[in-house]
C-alpha cells in the first residue's frame, strides 16, 4: 500500500515539474511537485512521499553544492565572515520576533510560539519543541508553511525581478564519470548515515556537503553531479516538503494560518532589509545577500541560488552557519530564558 501511494506521488510529481518546466516556472522540479503535492493532500488524494526521498534529494544537492568550493571560493567566502554571523543573528532576532507575534495573535503558548518560528530545521525543531512540551501539531503546520512560502515566494518573486544572475562560480569538477559519480554519492551516503545515527541536525545535508567540500578543497575530482539527477534530487525535496500538510490541520485552523502566513510574510520583508544593508556593508550583490538571509530551508535556498546563479558559496555557507548556531543554541537559550523567568517570577 505505502508503495502504490509512494508511486502515486512520484508520477503526480513528475508529470507536475514537467510541465513547470516546460512553462518555464522558476525552479519548476521544487515549486511543481510541492504545489501539486500540497493540493493533492489537501484534496484528500491517497498519496505519500516516498520513505527517504527528502534525504536522497539533499544528499544530492549537498554533493552538487560543495563541488562549487575550491580553495580560491573558499577563501573568498572566508573573507566574509562576519555576513555570515551577522545573517544567523538575524534570523535568532526573527525568530524570537516572530515566536511573539505568534503568542500575541495566534494565542499560542509562549513554547510552541518559539519552536514554531525558528528556522532551524522543521524536523528539528519540532523535535526539540516536544522536548520542552511545545505542541507538535502546531509547530510542524508552522515550520512547513514556512518553507512552503519561502520556496514558493522567493524563486518567483526574482524571477519577476530579473534577479538571475551571471555567477561567476563553477564547480570545481564539470565533467561526469559514471564511477566517479557512484564513489561519490556512496561517500556522501556513509558521511550522511553517520551524522543521522549521532542523531546530528541535517545530518543528509551537512554530512554529504562537509565530504564533498573536503574533497573539492583537496584537489579529489570524482565527477560532476548530472543535471537530471538535480532536477530528481529537487523533485523528491518538493514532494516531501508538500506532503507535510494534512487536510484535517489545515482546514480545521485557519485562525493560526492566517497568523503564520502574516509572520513569515513579515519575516520575510524584514530579512529582504536587513540583507540589503548587509550586502552594502559587505560588498555583495543583493539578491545573494537576500537568498542568504532568508528564512527559507537550507536546500531550498541553496538550490534557488544554484539554479539563479546567484553566490551558490556564500549562500550555502550562511544557511549552514545559520542552521548549525540555531540548532546547538536554541535549547540552552530557551532553558536560560525559562530559569530567568521563573527566577523573577518568585
């Protein structure tokens, strides 16, 4: 049964990112099957993501994306340091922001409203919310309206824009070799497994990438990474990001929904902000400062930024630094803050 829905899902997803790409759309085999994977859930279509896409996608994406850093990007995105850091506070500031705005107005538990609004990881942080006993219902709808909009909203709005830009960055390895490729993703496979038993954070992003960029920066060229097998890395991603939304959720809360939605928008236009002040200050363009910044999810970001040609380095870097401060402070914060309150409270 789990299979006929998994292939139900595969061939809804496959006919929807073809079509998206033969309209052009921007980041047809993303916006595609999550459009139409969303939908089909909540038209109550008996259909499912396949058990380990999500993490077959951003095992391949992790693979593609670290192939970009070479010694000399390497160095190049070192030098900007402090955009780095500067963007992951940004994102604790929005995401406190945004916890008490969803506290105010969507009368949420001060727990759930954080948990909810921390662009950490939706898997994470829910986890990590269960913990502290944040309601997981209501983090996951939140985390996955998140992404939804952020996915959606972002490509298109650049699109729009014109913001496509001429990348100067290349991978470091362009040609593909069928061994290579098999060595390759064998590699990043063990380095995500590993990270996923020490229950790591992104454990199929941030293993496969941290292999594949030590192999680019020590000169190892195996293989590039094929564009068809991007496109079903992204495809698999799209499926699994709108297969998180169950009909019951949203038809039943449409009060906290429309809540979410104003806070991400807002949370959105404040980062757009803040990254323009931020590239000014470090000379970057502005929409790599803005793919950088934003409160989107790590392979979503990054591929927008592939696929846009717009500092693929330096914005995978940001969302990995932002993600990995964001998963290791976000517990001992919540504890301190929690300690202090009941401290003044007595």
């Amino acid at each position: 049964m789990k299979t006929v829905r998994a292939l139900g899902a595969l061939a809804l997803c496959g006919a929807t990112g073809t079509l998206f790409s033969a309209l052009h759309a921007p980041l047809p085999w993303m916006t595609g099957p999550l459009l139409a994977m969303a939908l089909g859930r909540y038209l109550g279509a008996d259909i499912a993501a396949p058990s380990g896409g999500r993490a077959a996608g951003q095992l391949t994406i992790a693979c593609a994306l670290g192939l970009y850093f070479t010694p000399a990007v390497a160095g190049e995105v070192a030098e900007h340091w402090y955009l780095l850091l500067a963007a992951a506070g940004l994102a604790i500031l929005l995401a406190y922001a945004s916890g008490w705005f969803l506290m105010r107005c969507a009368g949420l538990d001060a727990t759930t409203a954080l948990f909810a609004s921390v662009p950490g990881g939706a898997a994470e942080m829910t986890i990590l919310g269960e913990r502290f006993g944040a309601r997981s219902d209501r983090v996951v709808l939140a985390q996955a309206l998140r992404v939804f909009m952020v996915v959606l909203v972002v490509p298109f709005a650049f699109t729009a824009l014109g913001l496509h830009g001429t990348d100067p960055y290349r991978p470091g390895q362009s040609a593909i070799d069928g061994l290579g490729l098999l060595a390759l993703l064998g590699i990043a496979a063990a380095a995500g497994g590993a990270l996923a038993r020490l229950r790591m954070p992104n454990a199929w992003m941030l293993g496969p990438l941290s292999v594949t960029i030590a192999l680019t920066l020590g000169g190892v060229s195996l293989s590039a990474i094929p564009g068809w097998l991007s496109n079903a890395a992204q495809l698999l991603i799209g499926c699994s990001l709108g297969s998180s939304f169950e009909r019951e959720s949203l038809r039943t809360s449409p009060r906290f929904i429309g809540v979410v939605v104003l806070s991400v928008a807002l949370a959105m236009f404040a980062s757009a902000l803040c990254a323009w002040g931020l590239a000014l200050l470090g000379s970057v363009p502005v929409a790599t400062m803005v793919l950088a910044a934003a409160p989107g999810g790590m392979a979503e970001m990054c591929v927008t930024a592939k696929v846009l040609q717009l500092g693929v380095p330096l914005v995978t870097a940001a969302h990995v630094t932002r993600v990995i401060i964001l998963v290791t402070t976000t517990a001992p914060t919540f504890r301190l803050a929690r300690r202090l309150k009941q401290a003044w409270g007595a």
